[in-house]
C-alpha cells in the first residue's frame, strides 16, 4: 500500500470509529423503557407463549431489550420500532379495551400474520429466528382469533333477542 493510501485508509477508520462513538451520545427516547400497565391474555397458553415469543417486543411493556439494542444505530431502529409498534398495538394495554375493540384487534393481528406483514421480516432476520411462526404456530392463532369472533357474534345475537321482544311488545 502506498504511504497515501495508508493515511486514506487510517483517516477513514478513525473518521469511523469518531462517528460511531460519537451515535452513541445521541440520546434514544424509549430504549430499555417498558412502561408499568401489564395485561393476562385471555388465550390458550400456547397462544401466549406465541405472541409473546413473536409479536411481544413491539407490542408489549414486556419488550425484551437486548444488548444490540442498546448500541446505535440498533437502538434507534429498535426505539422506532417498539414505539410505533406500541402505538399501533399495545397488548399491555388491553384492559383498556372493551370486548368488541379486543375481539377488532385480534382479528387486524390475524390479517397481519396471514398476509405474513407480522411479525416484521427485519426483526425475524436474523437477531430473532425464534419469532417465526410455523404452520402449527398460525393455526393456533387463527383458532383463537375464531373462537373469540364466534363467541363475541353468540353474545351480540343474544343481547339482540329482548331487544326484539321488547319492540314487538311496544307495537
Ligand atoms: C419488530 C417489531 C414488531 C414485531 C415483532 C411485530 N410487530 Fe406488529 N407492528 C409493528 C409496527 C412498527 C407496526 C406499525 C405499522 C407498520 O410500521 O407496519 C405494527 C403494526 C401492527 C398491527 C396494526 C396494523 C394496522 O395497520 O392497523 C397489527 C395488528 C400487528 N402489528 C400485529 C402483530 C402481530 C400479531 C405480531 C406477532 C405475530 C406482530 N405484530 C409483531 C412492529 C412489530
């Protein structure tokens, strides 16, 4: 290598290593940050055990923050992530939610792991191999999905019967 080429290569290592050190100062709002609601599912405990292995670190105060994520730029994907994430969905959230928005949300978390949007390929590939749902993992899904559709559809029939009768009597 000639002298010049070395003080090229030096000079962009430094400027490299300066810039990364230098990501680091950048403060990163909500890392490591997981708010205190939490929230029981009311699901199947191998339904839980997928979502909170698959969708949890973006859709949880339950967000596994791991080391990597503590290191930018990680971290200020991670930070985006898991607030946008939190935004869109927040299962710790979920006593705020009355049986019609849970039974809404569950359905919207189903259409996103069919048309495969959920989990995000990014966060699969490669740091999260775990989070892939097989066949078996979607089936699950979809089961409970289905049950709590087909249970929330019985309780809207039933609350609509008295209210019949009780036109029927009016007239
Ligand atoms: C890496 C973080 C991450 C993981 C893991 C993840 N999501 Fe998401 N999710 C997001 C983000 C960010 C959004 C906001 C919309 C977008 O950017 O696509 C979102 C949006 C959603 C929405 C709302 C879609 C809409 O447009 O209304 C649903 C429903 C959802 N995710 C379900 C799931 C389910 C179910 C899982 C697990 C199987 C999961 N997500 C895993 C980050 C994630």
């Amino acid at each position: 290598m000639s002298p010049r080429m070395k003080k090229i290569v030096i000079g962009g290592l430094v400027a490299g290593i300066v810039a990364f050190g230098a990501a680091q100062l950048v403060p990163v709002k909500g890392i490591g940050s997981n708010p205190p609601e939490r929230f029981k599912i009311d699901a199947p405990p191998e339904v839980d055990a997928i979502l909170r292995r698959a969708c949890f670190d973006c859709h949880s105060n339950e967000t596994r923050w791991p080391l990597y994520s503590r290191i930018a730029p990680g971290s200020w994907l991670m930070a985006r992530d898991v607030t946008k994430g939190r935004q869109h969905l927040n299962l710790s959230k979920w006593d705020e939610a009355d049986d019609e928005e849970r039974v809404l949300d569950m359905e919207n978390m189903w259409e996103q792991v069919e048309a495969g949007e959920m989990p995000k390929w990014f966060y699969v590939y490669p740091m999260h191999l775990a989070a892939r749902l097989s066949d078996a993992d979607k089936a699950a899904l979809k089961a409970w999905v289905d049950a709590a559709k087909a249970k929330a559809k019985a309780k809207a029939d039933g609350d609509e019967k008295p209210k019949e009768k009780q036109k029927d009597k009016d007239e």
